[in-house]
C-alpha cells in the first residue's frame, strides 16, 4: 500500500521553498503541478496548490516519525521557522507541531531512546 497525504497550499513557489528547507532537500519528485517529498518506503507528502483544492488549504494534518528531533527543530530554526511547545507524552514520545506558511499541520513524533537492552535509556 501507498500513503500520499495532500498539502493544499496557495502559493506553489513559496511552499516548494519552504516544504525543501522543512525535508531538508528540494521535492524527490515533481508530477505536473505536484511536489512529492517521500517520507517512507511507501509514503509521499504532495504539495499541491491546484484550484481543486483551494477549499482545503491549511485544513491538512500529518505526523511523521522521527528520530534526532531536536537537531531537526534546530536546523528547522536556522531558516526561520517556528513551531509549537513541545510535549512529552507519558509514554516518552516527544511530539511538536510546526505549521507551514498555510497553516498545514506538520506534526513531528520522536519515541523514546531505548537501550540495548530494549531498556529506556
């Protein structure tokens, strides 16, 4: 199975710039009007800001796993984009919110560091 999740945003440009500096890279694909950054095997994050989804722009909400959280907000705060507190659950995820310039909900989720000895470290 494929994920592609939609990014509906209004400006093309603008979010092309700021989904590359939030991936890291520029998109892996371009697909006619679609940007696709592939964030897993199988899964796709696709800006898009065709008049189709002018409706649901800043209506979007993804939670990507992560590992180095604090190097990702870091780099993510070098080009000048904030995000929300960040929470630790009771399980130990850490999770935060970063919102991209529509208001697209980019929720990033580190688990806990575990030991070798499947123990948290």
């Amino acid at each position: 199975m494929d994920l592609y999740s939609i990014m509906p945003v209004r400006d093309r440009t603008k979010a092309r710039e700021w989904f590359g500096v939030f991936f890291g890279r520029p998109a892996d694909e371009v697909i006619g009007a679609e940007h696709l950054w592939q964030v897993g095997e199988n899964a796709w994050i696709v800006v898009d800001d065709r008049e189709v989804r002018a409706g649901r722009v800043g209506m979007a909400m993804v939670t990507l796993g992560v590992t180095g959280l604090d190097t990702i907000l870091e780099r993510l705060a070098a080009h000048g984009i904030g995000h929300e507190p960040v929470e630790t659950y009771s399980n130990g995820v850490r999770h935060v919110v970063v919102l991209d310039p529509d208001g697209n909900s980019l929720s990033l989720a580190e688990p806990p560091a575990v030991s070798i000895r499947g123990e948290d470290a």
